[in-house]
C-alpha cells in the first residue's frame, strides 16, 4: 500500500461557525474583500452575517464584490484580481456555491503574480505561468456539492475559446474552510439535487479510476453511503437540518478525495458541455453523462463499480453500478439527457474533439481508457438519455 496526503487546510465544521470567520480572519490583516455571487447570499443573509463578523473583529475595510457567475469566467477572475491589487486588499472571503469558491481561490493566484487568469488554467501541457506566491483565502460554502473549500482546484471558463479549464497549484488551497450546514438550508431541491450529485460523482470517479490513494478512496466510501442515505431527504425536505449537515459533510470528504485522487471522464466531457452550453450546471450535465460513462468504464474495474452498486443498496455486481445510478439519479430528479439540457446533436463533434484538446490526461487513469470514437458514442448516448 502506498500513498500521500497534504492538506493544509484548517476546517471548522458545524452549525454557527460562520459566525467565527471574523475571529478566523484577523490573524491574516486588516482589509478584506467578501467574492460572491449575484443574489443569494443577500437573499439569505448570509453575506450580512459575514461582514458584520468581519467587521467586529477588526476588519477596517471590508470590499464586497458580487459579480459572480454560474461556470465563472476568468474574465470575472481578473477584474475581481485588479480592485485586489489596487485596493492593497490583505485576505479574500469567498462565500457561495463552487462558482465564488472557485473565483476566490483563482484571485488569490492572479492577483498574487503576473499574468491573467486562463495563463494558470491546466492544459494537457501545462499552465502557461506558476504561481509562486498567493494571498490567504477563507471558504465558506453555501452549498453542498463542490468541495471546493477543501481542495486545490479552481473551474474556470473561457467564453471566447468556449473552454472550460481548471487551476490546480498548491498554492489554490484555502486557508480556512468554514462549513456551516445552516447556510444549505436556503437552496432549492433543484440546486440541492444538482449540487449533490456533483458530490457524488466527485466519489464515484474518486473511488474507481486508476490513481492509488486508499486514504481518499476510504473518504469517497463513507461519502458515498452519506449521499445515498441524505441526498433524497434534503431534496424533498429542504429544512432538514440533519440531511443538510450530512450532506456538507458528504461533500467535504468527496472534495479531499478528488484532490488526491483526481476526476475522470465524466467530470472531462461535461466540462466542455458548460463551456459551450453556460446555462447547463455542472452537476446537470453530470448527471446527463453518468449513466452511459459507467457502462464504459465499469469493465475496466469491475471490483469497484460492484462496491458502489453495494453501497448503493444494489447486489455487489459491476453492471449493477448504471442501474444504480439511473434509479438514484431519478429519485433525485435529475434523470437528464443532454438534448434536454439544450445540447445540439451538431455539436456533438466539437465537444468530442475539446475532450480530447483539453481533458486527454484524464484519459489513462479512467478505468477504461477511452478514443476519439468512444468519447464520440458516450455523447450520443447521453444526448437521447442512457
């Protein structure tokens, strides 16, 4: 057995602790800028609570910028990066979903170092920059399915290229990730379903693809029968704070596990779908892909997919894994196919050959791995609904 864990990131998990931040914060100075988006946390007084936090504890400017979008772009990215720089800002606060998560960490990393935001995005070949220095970030979730307050990863798109690329650096860690179930309890079963299965294909493709981490892969199991269990419950009773609690746990030990795990193509063709497609959530088009990608994938190791149809609740055989998903994703009401999503069948060629430009390193540690022509037919399967 081997393996290697680093996590430099101190949690603080449980109802109320946002209520802490401002403690948290004023070890890193004293002025800060909150990254979020548009509407909710105003809407549910989370922002609020966050300045005023701040604010009582020393905080002598406290900056709100809420220009945050769903899929954030670098374009976003760097106009946040600029009014750092120029307001000499000491920490960031990013505070929402994974869309204001992810923007936070990627300011910290642009404004830190030369360059703009898409010169740190990951090609197969590498960012076109490293970043050698960062500013401290606080994460504070207001959704469960990203993990990105424990994670080094920042999604990032590009509208002009119509691609969708990740920042990954050790230097994209958060500080502090402040989890607070409470904060959960606004979102609709809509984006509660659709964040949630994020969280779970985060464990599915954690727990069967090529990289060896038994540590993460004990994390993705636990999530695993959390999500089975709570997901349903916090979609249809949205003010159950038990299955909202799990549910942020759930996708704090999926998010460790994708870091040191990494995704796989699941996670690698929907990128290109959101790229092209910004209206699509991510865990939308997860879900729209799932089903027909395991059944790929699922003879490629076939010991793992027949634990997760066990952990499932179905008989511990590897086909069993895509029944599995269908039924869950039904109950959960995200049983999709990409047409519904408003994918064009003509696309379906250009998307095919972006997985190949942009997400090829996933390829050999998918379980199977896949061609141009596979990739091609996962599509179309996924297009009419697996």
């Amino acid at each position: 057995m081997k393996f290697e864990f680093y996590l430099p990131v101190e949690v603080l998990f449980g109802e109320g602790s946002v209520e802490r931040v401002g403690e948290v914060a004023k070890r890193f100075g004293y002025r800060a800028i909150v990254i979020t988006g548009r509407k909710s946390t105003k809407e549910n007084g989370a922002l609020e609570r966050v300045i005023e936090s701040l604010r009582k504890n020393g905080a002598e400017e406290v900056i709100v910028f809420d220009q945050v979008e769903p899929n954030p772009t670098d374009k976003t990215v760097n106009k946040a990066s600029e009014i750092v720089v120029k307001e000499k800002v000491d920490y960031i606060v990013g505070l929402g979903g994974g869309s204001a998560l992810d923007s936070a960490k990627a300011v910290s990393i642009v404004s830190s170092n030369e360059g703009y935001a898409w010169d740190y995005v990951n090609y197969p070949e590498g960012p076109r920059l490293i970043a050698f220095l960062n500013r401290p970030v606080i994460c504070i979730p207001t959704t469960a399915g990203t993990g990105s307050e424990v994670n080094r990863y920042s999604v990032l798109s590009n509208p002009i290229r119509k691609e969708k690329l990740v920042i990954s650096h050790s230097l994209n860690y958060p500080k502090v990730a402040i989890i607070d179930p409470t904060l959960t309890l606004s979102m609709s079963p809509r984006l509660t379903a659709i964040t949630g299965i994020d969280a779970l294909m985060h464990c599915l493709e954690a727990l069967t693809n090529k990289v060896e981490n038994p540590f993460a892969e004990e994390l993705a199991i636990r999530a695993i029968k959390l999500i089975k269990e709570w997901l349903p419950v916090a979609v249809s009773e949205p003010e159950n704070l038990r299955a909202r609690t799990y549910m942020s746990y759930s996708a704090m030990l999926a998010g460790i596990a994708i870091d040191k795990k990494r995704v796989a193509l699941i996670h690698g063709m929907e990128h290109p779908v959101s790229a092209h497609y910004p209206q699509v959530a991510h865990g939308e088009g997860l879900a729209a892909l799932a089903p027909a990608v395991t059944d790929f994938n699922y003879k490629g190791n076939p010991d793992k997919y027949a634990l997760f149809a066990e952990l499932m609740g179905y008989e511990p055989k590897p086909h069993k894994a895509v029944i599995a998903l269908q039924d869950f994703l039904e109950r959960v009401g995200l049983r999709l196919s990409l047409k519904e999503l408003g994918v064009e069948r003509e696309k379906i060629e250009r998307l095919t050959e972006d997985v190949y430009m942009l997400s090829r390193s996933l390829f050999d540690i998918n379980p199977v791995e896949p061609d141009l022509e596979s990739v091609k037919r996962l599509y179309e399967l996924a297009y009419e609904g697996f």
